[in-house]
C-alpha cells in the first residue's frame, strides 16, 4: 500500500470489516479484458466464498482455478469541504475502511465443502437460522447443490486501508471531529468512533 498510515495489519480488524459487508467486488480476466462482477460473500477459516451460476463469464473466467482480486469497501461518513473551514473544493473525501485481497478462485467440488461454504453464506445473510441444515444428501438440496457453483477464494495477500483522518493535522483533525458531531447524520456516531480507534 503506498500510503502506510492507512494500513491496518490486525488479522481480526480485517474479518471484523469482511463480516460486516455484504458484498465486494471480483475481478477477473476474461476473454482478454478485465471483468468485474459483484458477489456476495462469507469469510470462514481464512477463506472467501461466494456462489452463483454453473455457466456464463464469471465461470468462465475462473475455469477450475484463476488469479482474482478482491475488494470490499465499508463507506462512514462523507466529509464536505467546508467541514475544513476553506472556499476551497479539494478537502472534500469520503472516510472508509476497505479488505483488498490479491490469491486464487477456485471452483468447489467436493459436496462437504460446497455444503460448508453455502452454510457459511446463510449463516452471514439469515442469522435468525430457520432452514435445514445444507446437505447434499437432504432431498430438498440435491438438486440445487447440482445446479449451484460454489467458488473460494484463497487468499494470498490481504490488506487493510482505513481513511479516517489519521493524517491530518491535530487542529484540522478536531475541525472535523466537531463538525461530525454537530451533524449527528446517520453515520457519524460509527465514523467519531473509527476515528477515535484509529488515532489512539
């Protein structure tokens, strides 16, 4: 990352913000063009899985293993420029958190893994539970386990970015910390706490 004050390396802030998004986008190669394509996510034991179709681009490119990378971004709050008491355009930013994964995509075959990774997934999107447990052998699932591709993500590389004023002057930093408060929008009680974890 070329600006290393916004690096975070702590294994556990980086699933805390994997298991907090629901989606991220997967970039891939495909027909000799870069593709992109929203997915939604579970990270469990060190691994990405998402799920989709049996056909078409996406499966395409990842054929039975290919190089991907993968980003997932947490917005906080939006920062307008007069917030830094200046006429001027150029303060204006967005302060976010975002997972960048670099590693492989490799197509799921085996039936426990596939039930494992599915799991993973309904256990992130309905954690109020209320289904059968995932099994191949459940007749209720064969035929979707069938028609339903599995993918994990290996990662090789993983990295934390967090924008939240961590680099700015003391006295530029407290100008925002007051005006963020005054607002009191939707998203400023989580983005004073991001900020205050980030420059402790």
């Amino acid at each position: 990352m070329r600006r290393s004050e916004f690096e975070v390396t702590d294994p556990k802030a980086i699933e805390s913000v994997l298991s907090e998004c629901e989606y991220g986008v997967l970039s891939l190669v495909s027909r000799g063009e870069p593709y992109g394509v929203a997915v939604n996510f579970a990270y469990r034991e060190g691994v990405v899985y998402f799920h989709g179709s049996i056909e078409g681009r996406k499966v395409e490119a990842i054929g039975d293993r290919a190089k991907v990378a993968f980003l997932v971004v947490k917005p906080y709050a939006y920062i307008p420029s007069y917030f830094s008491d200046t006429s001027a355009a150029y303060p204006a930013t967005q302060f976010f958190t975002s997972v960048h994964i670099s590693g492989e995509a490799i197509r799921v075959s085996d039936e426990r893994e596939k039930a494992f990774g599915l799991t993973a997934l309904m256990e992130k999107m309905q954690p109020e539970g209320k289904y059968d447990p995932i099994d191949a052998a459940n007749p209720i699932y064969t035929k979707m386990m069938e028609l339903t591709g599995v993918y994990k993500i290996v990662p090789n590389v993983m990295t934390l970015k967090v924008k939240a004023g961590q680099n700015l002057p003391k006295e530029r930093y407290d100008t925002l910390l007051k005006h963020i408060e005054e607002r009191n929008g939707s998203v400023d009680s989580a983005t004073l706490q991001l900020m205050h974890s980030v420059r402790s």
